[in-house]
C-alpha cells in the first residue's frame, strides 16, 4: 500500500489523544441529508443582510426584496484557516439549540480546506501551509483541532466536504511542479482526514471529486475512481473504521445537473458515469452536487471560466429530491457572492482567469463579498427568487 510507512508514523501522533475513542459502526448506508434541517450560516446570512441593505440604500427595493430570501438558503461553512476552527463547536450549539426549540433534527455543513500548499495549479485560493514551513504537521494539528471541535457536540449531524480540487489536482495537474510536489502531502492528509473525522459518530464525509468538465472525461474518471479508493484504504490502514459517505461535485462551479447538453458540464452524467467505478473499486457511490451558481445553462462553457463567472445565477435550492438515487442531495457548498479570485494582477494570489473574458470584474480576492457580483447572481436567479 502507498506511503503506508509514513501514515503509520504520523497515526502514532495524530490519535494518541484520542486512543479511548468509541470505534463507529460503518454508517454509508444512511443519507445523513434525510430528515435533517440544513443550518443557516449565520456569517452569511449577515453578509447577505448587508447586500439587501445596500440595495435599499440604492433605491433598488426590488431586488432587495430577492436578495433577502436569499438568507435563508441553507450553504456549507467553509473551515479554511486555522483561525475558522474554534467557531466550529459555536455553530453545533446553536444547531442544537434549534434541535431543542423546534424538535427538528439540525445538520451543520461545513467545508474543510486547508491543505498546504492549497490550490496547487492555480494559487487564487492558495492557503495558510506550505509543505516547506511543516505544512503537514500543521495540517494534522488543524484536523485534530476540527476534531475536538465537533467532539463537543456529538447530537448534531455534521456533514463534511473535504478538500475541494484536490483530487482534481492530483489527476490532472502534476506536470505542474507545484502539484507534483503537493500529490503525496494531498494523499496522506485526505487519508489522515478520513480517518480521524470519521470517527465521530456524527460525521459524513465527502471527499470532492471536482466536477464534470475536470474529471468526468473518459482519460481522467477511471484514475478518480481509482484514487478516492486508494485514499479510503489508506485511511483503514490507520484506523480500519473508516469511512465516508460519497463524493462532493461541482463545489464553487456552475454545472447543470441533467439540463446541460453540452459535453462534459452535466453533473448528473457524471455522477452517472463515475458511479459504477467508483462501487467496483470498493469506494461508496453516493453524491451530493453544488448547484449554488448554477443558474443558468444556456451559455457555453470552457475550462477556464470557473473564476466569477459574469453569466451565472443564482441555482435550485438545496434539496434531497435529486434526479437519480445516486445523488444524496443538491447543496449550496459554495456561498454565492464570496469571491473566487481577484482580477488584481498585483495580487500574490492572481490568476489569469479571473480578469479573462468570462468573469465579472473588477473582482476582491477569493472568498471576500463581492457586492455586485452577488446582484448579478439574485438577477440571474433560477428558479426566480
């Protein structure tokens, strides 16, 4: 098995403090969405709030009047810096609050994203560990922080994404020397992941695989199946209750999902595709797709329009009636009006794509609000706020 001798090593660290834990029962077989009241996040709803009070100050009280519903669509909270961790068990409280007050079963999703050397191929979301500063080691610490975290709370459903492009990275990008040195840091943090996070008996994992038009071609889905199964045995390999729910698709991109023709940007064709390989190689077949920003079908797409792209809306809102079993639930992980890069190419983290002809600029960095973006995505909005 791959880089077993190394993630026996770091296991030795990385569960000490947990070697009294409770091994969990397997649990792939539940949908963790069924039954469950997604949570709001509340940083985004105020960023939202923001946005509509903007538009009332502007005079523009009909699209402030869209904008507002927009608050209460439940999206992923993205844990993308070690100082994001400590909010983690306030988010499970209030969750479970709402579980006391309502008698409703709370989830809370959140999105983990922090490899080092973050964003390998393109840099606009490059991140806070570098493999040359003890980036993995750091990672470690980050993943046992997120574990301590959720700990807190054991009676609210957390629902994970881990590490969004990073598969997709790793497939297709290590002719960049960036990535080629990334690839194995990659795998044995994701197995690492796994296999500490999936010892909470509250968690479900998905490992993202990014989207149809990156890994969905005949030359890349076999190696992803290949690889999520390869990353899953890893991770028994340090703790043999590991598991993971599925895969997470589409995450901060634009695909239809059954209504686009046009080759290679349909996630449902995808997921289609992916999941036969995916149960032979003895990896859960299981989905959940972003569908945030994916509005808007009529346009053609190209690979380098993931960057605020200027024709997308608003998409279907978070649902467990999807158009295949396959898929667990269509989500929102992608909070639509966070930037995805900036066009200042002064910027550290610049890249090209995000001043290209399809984006809308002048564009903040990744992951700040995006005012005017975020208008676009209310007006393009379908189904209509």
């Amino acid at each position: 098995m791959k880089n077993s001798a190394a993630l026996l090593a770091l296991a030795t660290s990385l569960f000490a403090p947990f070697a009294s834990a409770t091994p969990v029962v397997a649990r792939d077989s539940v949908n963790p969405f069924q039954g469950k009241t997604l949570y709001i996040d509340p940083l985004y709803s105020s960023q939202v709030q923001g946005a509509v009070a903007t538009l009332q100050a502007e005079g523009n009280t009909a699209l402030a009047a869209k904008a507002a519903k927009v608050a209460k669509v439940p999206t992923f909270i993205w844990i993308s810096q070690r100082s994001d961790v400590p909010s983690i068990s306030g988010y499970l409280h209030d969750a479970k609050s709402l579980q006391t007050s309502t008698g409703k079963s709370q989830a809370v999703q959140l999105v983990v994203y922090d490899l080092p050397n973050r964003d390998c191929s393109a840099g606009a979301s490059a991140g806070e560990f570098t493999i040359d500063n003890a980036g993995e080691s750091r990672y470690e610490a980050y993943i046992k922080a997120i574990y301590s975290e959720i700990q807190r709370v054991p009676d609210v459903q957390v629902i994970i994404v881990l590490e969004p492009d990073s598969i997709g990275n790793i497939i297709t990008n290590l002719s960049n020397d960036n990535c080629a040195k990334a690839a194995p840091v990659y795998k044995r943090c994701i197995s690492l992941a796994i296999a500490t996070l999936s010892k909470l008996p509250n968690v479900a994992i998905y490992v993202d695989a990014a989207h149809a038009g990156w890994l969905g071609w005949p030359g890349n889905i076999g190696p992803t199946a290949t690889l999520l199964a390869e990353l899953l045995n890893d991770a028994k390999a340090i703790y043999p209750g590991a598991w993971v729910r599925g895969v997470s698709t589409d995450v901060s991109n634009y695909n239809g999902l059954g209504n686009q023709p046009q080759m290679g940007y349909d996630e449902l064709v995808y997921a289609q595709n992916l999941a036969p390989l995916l149960t032979a190689a003895g990896y859960p077949a299981h989905f959940i797709v972003d569908q945030g920003r994916s509005g808007v079908q009529n346009y053609t797409r190209t690979g380098s329009d993931w960057c605020n792209n200027k024709f997308a809306g608003f998409g279907p809102r978070p649902s467990t009636t999807t158009p295949d079993p396959v898929i667990d639930a269509i989500v929102w992980v992608k909070p639509g009006g966070q930037g995805d890069g900036t066009s200042d190419a002064t910027s550290p983290r610049y890249d090209s794509s995000c001043s290209g002809d399809s984006s809308l600029i002048p564009a903040p960095e990744a992951g700040t609000w995006f005012q005017a973006y975020f208008e676009q995505l209310v007006i393009n909005a379908n189904p209509a706020f």
